[in-house]
C-alpha cells in the first residue's frame, strides 16, 4: 500500500491528508511536534482573550483521526533523505514514505537583532508561543509593559490580546503609516487612528536597535533609532513570517524563500510536494506573491495536491484574490487588487469614500481607460464574496459594482445609511450620474 507522509499539521497538511482519504485507501501518516491534533491557528488570540478553550479551536474531534485511518506521529523531522525516500526524526527515528508533502507553514522573522532571543522576547504564530505569552505576559502585574516590533496583521492581532488584559503596550512600526505597503493611504491612516484610540502607543517610522536584558537575562527594555529607551518585560516579534525550511537546507530539494515549486506543487525531487506557507511559486500566479501565507490557499492547495496524489492531476488555480481580517473592532475584507500607492499601476484608479463620524470606509480599484472594475477593500461593512468573485469572472465595470453594490452587502438596510453618500461623491469625483439599482442576490447566488 502507497504510504503518503505529511510533514506538518496545519490546514494544509490537514486538508490535504483529509482529501487523500476521501479518494484513496492509501496508508497516511502526519509528523508535527507543535500539537497533537490539528486547530485553527486564527483562534489562538480568542484563547488568550478568554473567548474561548483551546479544545475549541480543534475543529474535529479527536477520535476522528483514528477512524479516518490517519496516523499522527509528534515530532520533528531532522532530516529529508529522498535518495532512500526515509525521514530522519530528532529522536533517531526513521520514517519512510512512497510521497511525501511538506507544510511545515511559516516561522516569526528575526532580523539579528542584538537581544532577540532573551526570555520574555517571542513571536505569537504557534501553540507553544501562545503558551509562552501565558508566562510572559499573563497580567499586567507581571508584564506592567509590552512592546510589539512590527505593524502587520499578527502585531495587531497581539496588540489586542495584551490591551484585553489592560497590559500598556507599545507598538513600533518601521512604515511611516501602519500597514501602508498593502493598504492605500486613507485606509492606513485610519487604521492608525483606530489603533490610537484604543490606547496603545503606536511609533510610526521607528525601528528597533536593541533589547536590553536584566541580570537574569531577561529583556528589561529596548532602544529605538529614534533614541528612546522603552522599558517592558515582554518583547513581541511580528515582523512577518518566513517559510519553516531550515530543515531542507541539505536536503536537495530546490529551496528559495520557501520550498520551490511549479503549478502543480510538485518540487525538483520526484515523489515530494510542498504545499501552503512554504511553498514557493517558481513563477508568480498573477498579481499574486510566489509564496502566500494565507489560510484559504493553504486550503485549496491541500485540495489540489490530494487530487494529484491520487491520479487525477489537478493544477493549483487559486482564482480571484480575496482575505480578510480584523483590525481591533474593524473588519476588512478585500476582493480583486486594491495596491497601495506604492503598487499602483498606471493604468489604475482608485476611489476611497470614509465615513465622516465612524471607522467605515470602502476603497474600490478601477481601469482608468476602461473603467473595468478591479477589486473593493471594505473596512465596518460586511460583504458576500461570491458577488464580488462573479463581478471580477464577468469583468464588470465600475458603474455596475457602485449600482448594485447593496445587493453584494451582508446587510443591505445597514449599507443603505451610507449608499447616496458614496454613490453621491463618485459622481461628484468623476462627473457620473450613477443611481443605486437592486437585484435579488437569491437570483445572482441561483445563477453561479
């Protein structure tokens, strides 16, 4: 019997190996030392919050691998030996394998920073982090002050975990405005003020020197490039994430940022795949990053190669950009490309309405020329992707999205309040006469 070995046990991993035994009776084993089962990784702040158990982050119940003939082995694997298809473990154990599926996801990045690995200093990306931030920082008794180096999704994420348990924090961000290599201006400069107004210190264009430790060896403090000296007890690193590879580096499976792939995820190596966070496109898919570190195409990439692995070779074909997140109390959603100035590309256009009381704003990206509709960032309004991913596959043009833009809303009588105001300032801005239409959703979702 063919035996398929997974190293990690993400939701690439996971999916892939769930997707394997739904088409095949191939023998499954999966290695991960970060858990025993598989949970959801976007949870982890909701934990610590106290929203939630960590128990109710696993979205299946544990005798579910166990019926389902997957066997999960906990450990960390030392060394890939292709030429004889056997994993080397830690502990001396070996594992061999017909094919094998690397995703072993993402690692915090270090910048060799002097101090950077001090007791108190941390990333928040795995189960043993947000065990380590229980230590480091479990109330404000403890951690009277915590600085966060790095303004992306995971520092702002961590930013909120802390001020839930009123711990002072301090927030550096290199970038003069938070976040503004991915969003557009208004929507970064908002995001700052959002950020401000729930008390935390944020430090825009300020990078870290050092962190400096106490007697114990513990961080006491940090300095800046501006010159500041910032006492804390605790020292979060969110910086981005990096593929987990390090263990690949002799294995001579191609490796760039990530593990190098093509579009069927397949490596240099026969018989070895990679998906999810490590997985590194030889060639970029559009306007997407050749390595993506997103929950939903680690999904579709499992999906994918589990077809692959049992005869019925698929390309990865991700489709239409889109994610979201939460910034504090404000959701995001973007669907299609909206690039920040920096990104923007000459044939490109965008309109950005804001709200004059509240944190709601909508971007929506166009073609100068064509007036093709490109893509939507919503902040405070909910919207339904398959609207939007049907708008992108018909090539709708921006007149059609701004008409029928309640029909795509979550909720239309919450979106009405703001809709002759946004509609109101296109027209004023590009000297249109667009008036709102309605479609019954129920028909478009009938259609798709």
């Amino acid at each position: 019997m063919e035996h398929i070995v997974i190293i990690g046990n993400g939701i690439a991993g996971v999916t892939a190996a769930r997707h394997i035994r739904k088409n095949s009776d191939k023998q499954i084993t999966m290695v991960s030392a970060e858990s025993d089962y598989f949970f959801s990784r976007t949870a982890l702040m909701y934990v610590y919050m106290g929203h939630m158990k960590f128990e109710h982050t696993q979205p299946y119940e544990n005798w579910f691998w166990k019926k389902n003939r997957i066997d999960l082995v906990k450990g960390y694997v030392k060394e890939v030996r292709h030429e004889n298809k056997i994993l080397i473990l830690s502990d001396g154990t070996n594992i061999t394998y017909d094919k094998l599926i690397i995703a072993t996801g993402s690692k915090p990045n270090k910048f060799g920073w002097p101090g950077q690995d001090l007791k108190g200093v941390q990333g928040l990306y795995s189960k043993q982090d947000l065990e380590q931030l229980e230590i480091n920082a479990p109330n404000n008794k403890v951690c009277k002050h915590a600085v966060i180096v790095g303004g992306g999704l995971i520092g702002i994420e961590l930013a909120e975990m802390l001020r839930s348990r009123k711990i002072p924090v301090t927030f550096l961000v290199r970038e003069s405005s938070f976040w503004n290599g991915v969003l557009p201006k208004g929507e970064s400069e908002m995001i700052n003020e959002h950020i401000l107004d729930h008390h935390i210190d944020l430090r825009l264009a300020t990078n870290l020197v050092e962190i400096i430790p106490d007697e114990n060896g513990k961080v006491k403090a940090i300095t800046t490039d501006k010159g500041h000296t910032i006492e804390c007890d605790m020292v979060g690193l969110t910086a981005g994430v990096s593929p987990n590879i390090d263990f690949l580096k002799s294995s001579g499976i191609e490796l760039g940022r990530g593990v190098k792939v093509n579009r069927y995820l397949e490596t240099n190596i026969k018989d070895v795949y990679a998906i999810g966070d490590c997985a590194e496109q030889h060639e970029a898919i559009g306007n997407r990053r050749p390595i993506e570190a997103v929950w939903y195409t680690g999904r579709m990439m499992g999906e994918a190669l589990a077809q692959t692995i049992c005869g019925n070779k698929r390309e990865y074909k991700p489709g239409h950009w889109f994610n979201s997140a939460k910034f504090l109390d404000i959701e995001y959603q973007t669907y299609g490309w909206v690039f920040s100035e920096r990104g923007l590309k000459d044939n490109e256009q965008h309109f950005h309405w804001r709200h004059s009381k509240e944190y709601i704003s909508i971007t929506i990206s166009y073609d100068k020329v064509t007036k093709k509709f490109l893509g939507i960032n919503t902040f405070g309004i909910r919207m339904r992707h398959k609207i939007f991913d049907q708008w992108l596959t018909e090539e709708r043009s921006v007149t059609h999205v701004l008409e029928y833009l309640k029909d795509a809303n979550f909720d239309p009588e919450f979106y009405s309040q703001y809709e002759s105001q946004i509609i109101s300032q296109f027209n004023t801005a590009l000297g249109t006469n667009i008036k709102p239409k309605k479609k019954s959703w129920k028909r478009i979702f009938a259609k798709a």
